[in-house]
C-alpha cells in the first residue's frame, strides 16, 4: 500500500471532463441546455477562472483540516483553535507553507502542485503513528 501511495504521489494528475452533446450520442447533434448544465454542473467556469489565476489546488478549509490535521500536535487528534480557517492556517504555517496559499472566504487555494505532494507525503509518512496510536487507545 506504501508503494502505491509514494507512486501515485509521485505523478502529476490530470483529470478528464467529459461532456455528452446531446441524448442519442450522435455526431451531428448539439443540444446546448444539455451542454450548458453539465458545464455549470462540474464547476468548469470556476475551475478555469481559479486556474487563470495561477492556483492548482483549492479545497475548502474543513476537507483540508480534516485530510492534513494529523500534521500538527495543535489540531491533532482535534482542533482546538479556532475555525476550521484559523487551523488549517496555522498547519501551513508550521510546515513553511503558507507562502504558497491565499485564502478565500471558505477554501484555501494553493498555487503550486508542489506544495500539494509535500502536504501528501508528509501525511503518508505520519500515517504510520496515527495507526499506531490507534491501535494503543483500542486496546
């Protein structure tokens, strides 16, 4: 499982989008509701303007702090200062990352790919406390 882990963190991910023109999957046809709406539905017009911006990643502070809490003694097992906001601030600043992220009302953004596969790292190599740590309260 390591090994998959460090080999997916290793790549760059790319994700497909696909948008069906129309009901019959025909070549000739366009039906520009049916478009409109898969298009609002994923959120492409706010991907593209967040991406124009510079910004590869954005997550909204509570899915942050909930995958990258175990990366601070001060918000693990549980936050205990603050918003969601104020902890997941106060996990990038401990890791020397915040340089990298802006904050917006309710996600942070993360300009660079890079940051993100530190972050994930990080959190794989202190998976194996967590477990362990685990494991001790159950018994």
């Amino acid at each position: 499982m390591n090994d998959l882990v460090k080999q997916l963190a290793s790549k760059d991910p790319l994700y497909v989008r696909c948008i069906k023109p129309n009901e019959n999957k025909s070549s000739a046809e366009f039906d520009l509701e049916r478009v409109e709406h898969q298009v609002r539905y994923l959120g492409l017009l706010e991907n593209v303007r967040v991406r124009r911006a510079g910004f590869a990643y954005r997550v909204s502070y509570e899915r942050f702090l909930q995958r990258y809490k175990l990366l601070s003694q001060k918000t693990w097992p549980n936050p205990r200062y603050g918003s969601p906001r104020d902890n997941t601030m106060l996990i990038l600043k401990e890791l020397g990352l915040a340089h990298d992220c802006e904050q917006g009302r309710t996600k942070i953004f993360i300009k660079s790919p890079q940051t993100v596969f530190t972050l994930e790292q990080l959190r794989s190599e202190r998976m194996s406390y967590v477990i362990i740590f685990l494991q001790k309260v159950r018994y």
